[in-house]
C-alpha cells in the first residue's frame, strides 16, 4: 500500500510517500520560517495562506520525483489535529478532495501519534511496548505505549512545554525565531558550572511537567547578572545562561524518563518531537537508558519536526485496518491523543 501524507499542523508544509513495501519513498518539506521571522512568532492567517500556495506544487513535485500518478497512491493522511484550524482546514479540505478525486480512501491523522511513530521510518525500530517521551514546542507528555492507538498518560507539562520554554528563553536573550535551536546553538559556548538553574518538580513524586518557572528563573537570573556586567561581556553571560537553562530542561527530562521506564519496567525508549533534535537531550538520554540496560529511540533530525513522512507512516497503520472517513470530514484544534481508536 502507497500512502501520501500531508502535513500542515502550523508553519511547516510536509508531502511524502511512504509504501509498505519498500519504506519511505520520498518526502518534501517547505518551513515557513522566514515568512514569520519579522514577528518573532507563527501568525495563523499568514500560514494558512502559505499552506494553500505550497501545497499543490510540493504534491507534483515530490510525485513526478518519485514517477508517480495518482494511479500509483492508494490512500491519502492528512493531519487533522491539533494544531492551527485554518492551517489544518487546507490540509484537510485538500486531502479529502484529493481522495474523492482519486478514488481513494482518506484518513485524519493525530499531529502527535504521527511524532510517535516517526521512528518506525528507521532501519532499527522499538518493539511494543515501550514509553515514549514526546517533546516539541506544543506538547511535553510521557506516554506508555502498548501498540498503535493504546497509548496511557504518565505524565505531562502543567505549563508551557519544554520547546515553548526554549523559545520564550531565547526571545529573552535576544535571539531569533525560532528560539529553541538557536538558544541551543548559543548554549554550546557557555560555561556549565556559572549558573545552576532548578530542576522542577523533580523533588516529588510523580511524572508531570512544569517549565514556566524556570523561565522566570532565566528572567530574574538575566536582569540580576546584566546590571553588573560590562557591555563587552553581556554575550557572555547570554551564553552561560543559556546553557544553564538548557542543562537544566535537559535533566529535568532525563530524571522524568527514568522514572517512566522503571515504573512501567520498558526498556526501549522512543524520543520525538521538534525538541528530541537537542544533541545535549539525546546524549543524556542515551547514556540513561544505557545505565539502565535498554535503548533509546528517535527518528533522524529531519524527521523530528512536523513533516509528512511521520503522517503518511500513521496513516498506512489506520487505513491498512480499514479505518477511513466518508465525504465529510473535520479537524480537532484541541485533540487528546488518549481519544485515538486503538490499532485494530
């Protein structure tokens, strides 16, 4: 079965193939990014609109690529939710009428059961069960995962996730959008041991997430330390900050984690998710599950952001068990994934 997927969750315009047979095909992704640098943030309208030019030309392109027709493509995911409602409504209303056009079967995807499953696109893929730790700019969750669509919550952020911490952080050092990778990238130079910022909520039970304090903790921290700093040293300090505030979500992340796998005894982890591109994030991840005689997952860096090899994958799992929608369709800007049917 040969299954296009279509991604238009928030600022990134993701098409790929993927065929049961032989893996993934072939995927395209257009990143908005320098549409909305000016305004240090996503501005709906102005996705939606990119999302309606995008889309069509990527499909052609990415097909005549591949020396494919409509004829070759068996099925049609699309991702329904959550994100965007203008954005998801393109990608929606363009799958579904591609599907009615084609002749095939269509399939509304969960955003996030598609990071999920992103690292089944690899060559050496996790066996069910296993806990999946999902951390992107929207969401920070600790999922125990029994196969596709049983999937139980151990835990989640309270607050802002740890990638909305990033780029909060990092508009308040200065840097560009988008803040995460570029925060990441100043915290390379910055000396470990300067500044020991919190872990939080470490210090109780339990596997939920809070990191809007620890931003705070980066605010008072900056504005303390900038009024005795001479000029020629702010960036200095910038970077020692960062790099604190880094260690920190990236610990705060690994003692949770462990937590998470000897709770439920997994010893496979998966990782996905903008924030799971962190070097830092997968070294210490790494080096946890090795102490703890298991495996850490994650898909390659260009699959960590939204794209549509991970929806096409989910969606290839859902039709191949007959699960597909009539003519009428619709979107979920809020979507639990704990809603998901399970895998038949």
């Amino acid at each position: 079965m040969r299954v296009l997927g279509i991604e238009t969750s928030c600022d990134e315009t993701g098409v790929a193939v993927y065929d049961s047979a032989s893996g993934l095909l072939g995927h395209v992704v257009y990143s908005q990014i320098p549409l909305h640098a000016d305004f240090g943030g996503v501005v709906p309208e102005l996705a939606s609109r990119d999302h309606v030019r995008k889309l069509a030309p990527m499909i052609r392109e990415l097909l005549q690529g591949l020396d494919l027709t409509a004829d070759g493509i068996d099925g049609i995911a699309y991702t329904a939710g959550p994100g965007l409602a203008g954005a998801l409504l393109v990608g929606a209303a363009f799958a579904r009428s591609l599907a009615w056009a084609w002749k095939v079967p269509a399939v509304g995807i969960h955003h996030m059961e598609g990071h999920l499953l992103a690292p089944m696109l690899e060559n050496e893929v996790p066996q069910f069960p296993f806990v999946a730790l999902l951390v992107s700019g929207g969401h920070t969750q600790l999922v125990a995962v029994g196969a596709v669509g049983d999937y139980e919550l151990l835990g989640e952020s309270l607050d802002d996730a740890a990638g909305e911490a990033f780029d909060k952080t990092a508009k308040l050092l200065g840097l560009g959008y988008p803040g995460g990778p570029a925060l990441a990238a100043l915290a390379q130079s910055g000396d470990p041991g300067r500044f020991l910022f919190p872990r939080p909520m470490t210090d109780r039970p339990g596997l939920d997430f809070s990191f809007s304090g620890l931003k705070t903790f980066a605010l008072t921290t900056l504005r303390q330390e900038s009024s005795r700093t001479p000029p020629d040293q702010i960036g200095r300090l910038h970077a020692d900050i960062a790099r604190a505030f880094e260690d920190a979500v990236v610990e705060t992340l690994a003692i949770k984690c462990r937590r998470a796998v000897e709770q439920t005894g997994s010893r496979a982890l998966v990782m996905a998710g903008g924030v799971s591109a962190n070097r830092r994030l997968r070294t210490r991840v790494d080096q946890l599950m090795a102490d703890l005689g298991g495996r850490a997952y994650y898909p390659r860096a260009e699959l960590c952001t939204d794209n549509g090899a991970m929806i096409a994958y989910a969606g290839w799992q859902r039709l191949r068990t007959g699960q597909h929608e009539e003519l009428a369709f619709g979107i979920r800007p809020r979507w639990p994934m704990l809603e998901l049917a399970a895998h038949a």
